[in-house]
C-alpha cells in the first residue's frame, strides 16, 4: 500500500473515532467529498436532541458533495468546547454549533470565527453576532403563544384565575429565558394569574421536573395550570401529579411537539397541549451548503410554530403514520 494511501485511511479513521454520526464510510471512500461540514451537537440524551441529528443526518444524506461529521457533547459544556475545538483544527468548511450554554461557547464559537470558518448557530444563539448565520425558532414568540393559551384556559383575557407552576429549561440558555419573557407578557397582565414558583429549573429533564412538581404538589394545595419549557418536562410534571391522584385538577402544557411525545401525549389526553419548536438541522445544513456554494444567506432564519391540541393531536399522527 502507497504511504498516501495510509495516510488518507489513518485520516479518515481518525474522523470516525471522534463523532458520534457520520454519513456511511463507504459513501465517504466512494467518492471526493467537496465541503466537509461540522456540526457540534450540545448532547443526545434529549429525544429532541435525537431528532435533531436524525433531521441533520437525513438531509446530508441529499447532498452527496458533504462529509458531515457530527460530535455530541454529552450535555457537558467542556467537552463540547473541547469538540469544537477539534473541528476547527480539522479545518472544516462550515461549522453548525447547537450550544448548551450561550455564554459557555461564545469563546471557542469566536476562535472558529477568527479561522474564517463560515458558523451557523442553531437552536441556541452565542454572545456574539459575527456569526454567518442563525436558524432556530423564535421561543419569545412560541412562550407568547403559550401564555396566550394559558390565559384562555384560565378564564380568558381580563378574567383569568389560577395558580401556575412554570418549570423552567436550563438557566444558563436563552431559549429558557425567552420561553419565560414570552409567557410572562400575557400572564403577567392578569391580577388573578399567581405564579407559584420562582425560576425552578429542570435542565429541560423529565425526571427534574417530576421532582420539581412534586415538591410542588405538597406545598400548594391548589395548582390550575403548569407551563413546561419542553414537552418531558411538562409530562415529569403530569406523572408527578398523576402519582399524587392530582392530575385531573389542572392543566398541562409543554414545547416541542415530536410526534412520539408531545403530541401523542396530547392526544392521550395526558398535555393540554404543546406548541411545535421544529429542529433546525436539515435547514441549518441546507444553509451552509447553499452559502458553500456561493450563494447570499439571510443573518436569521427562522422557523414556523403551530399549536397542537386534542383537536389535531390524531391528524398529525396520522400524516406521521403513527
């Protein structure tokens, strides 16, 4: 074997060793990849998380052009730096970055900006606007439709009553805190709205939240309504409540809305409802590939929301052929 040829195996089997997902080896061996992508995940514990890098995988799987190499940062903000890091010394061609913590990536998301490596950042923004470009939901819009929601389901504008519990997504990231700005625009403006919590957080965990609404549960007798920044967080708190035999005495609403949770939950009867908050993978790879090839992005791009409730939980499931 020709020594160039050990060095592009030793290469590539180095890439492989250090992600977590890769497009098949054999695709990559078959033919010359033209752009070589990065996408630094925060983690894949979360089923939405999941889903993001199944959406990201699908899409690369429709450009034969990319090498797409994904790494997981296993919910730990250091090795997700660290992952980062990696990828700016393999020198790709674009880096996607999902943080875990806005403030905890802005430094190394800002060192593969000074290596002129085009950055999307999905999901999560940074502490800085040189990136190429964001693509993600808008969460103050999406907590806006929530809290709108939730006043209707307390009585409506001008006559809501009720005690809420809202249980909060990690602290430490935007999207939670938008989440609750929003929310808070429409239950804030009703004297008979009580929030009875002050900024549990659940780090968007199931198991967080059901211990969050339990303790919740011993010390308020009444509780009308919980408000979950995701959907397993707003199903914690239902099971929490379930458990107690309190489950029938308030409403349940979460954010996401996968098929095989928030919105089979809803139909269940188990949420009240959850409102959609899509991955960005397949269109944060559309955009890179678009801007790889030359083509002008848009600085933000932003995803569509829709409510899902009993009413349409069952049509969304089978348009899913779930």
């Amino acid at each position: 074997m020709k020594r160039r040829d050990i060095m592009k195996l030793t290469a590539v089997a180095a890439v492989l060793a250090t992600t977590t997902a890769l497009l098949p080896a054999g695709e990559v061996m078959a033919q010359e990849k033209k752009w070589r992508i990065g996408f630094s995940q925060a983690t894949t514990i979360e089923p939405w998380r999941a889903q993001f890098n199944k959406d990201i995988i699908a899409e690369a799987a429709k450009h034969p052009e990319v090498e797409l190499i994904i790494t997981d940062g296993e919910d730990k903000t250091e090795k997700q730096v660290a992952d980062v890091e990696n990828l700016i010394r393999q020198e790709v061609d674009a880096l996607l970055v999902s943080p875990k913590e806005s403030a905890g990536l802005t430094g190394v998301v800002q060192q593969a900006i000074d290596a002129k490596i085009p950055v999307f950042v999905l999901d999560r923004n940074v502490d800085t606007d040189q990136y190429t470009q964001f693509v993600g939901g808008d969460n103050k819009l999406i907590g806006r439709a929530a809290g709108e929601y939730a006043v209707e389901l307390l009585g409506g504008k001008g006559k809501a009553q009720g005690n809420i519990v809202e249980i909060w997504g990690g602290m430490g990231t935007q999207p939670a805190h938008d989440r609750h700005d929003g929310f808070h625009e429409f239950t804030d403006k009703e004297p008979g709205i009580k929030h009875l919590l002050d900024q549990q957080s659940g780090d968007w965990k199931q198991d967080q939240a059901y211990n969050i609404m339990a303790t919740a549960l011993r010390n308020n007798e009444k509780i009308d309504l919980v408000y979950g920044h995701n959907d397993p967080m707003a199903y914690g708190a239902y099971l929490a409540a379930k458990d107690a035999g309190r489950e029938k005495e308030m409403k349940f609403i979460g954010i996401d809305a996968l098929p095989n949770e928030g919105v089979t939950w809803v139909n269940n009867g188990e949420l009240t409802a959850t409102f959609l908050y899509a991955t960005p993978g397949a269109e944060g790879l559309r955009q890179a590939v678009k801007f790889l090839n030359g083509e002008k992005v848009e600085k933000t791009v932003t995803l569509d929301t829709m409510k899902v409730t009993k009413e349409n939980a069952a049509e969304i499931l089978k348009e899913k052929g779930l």
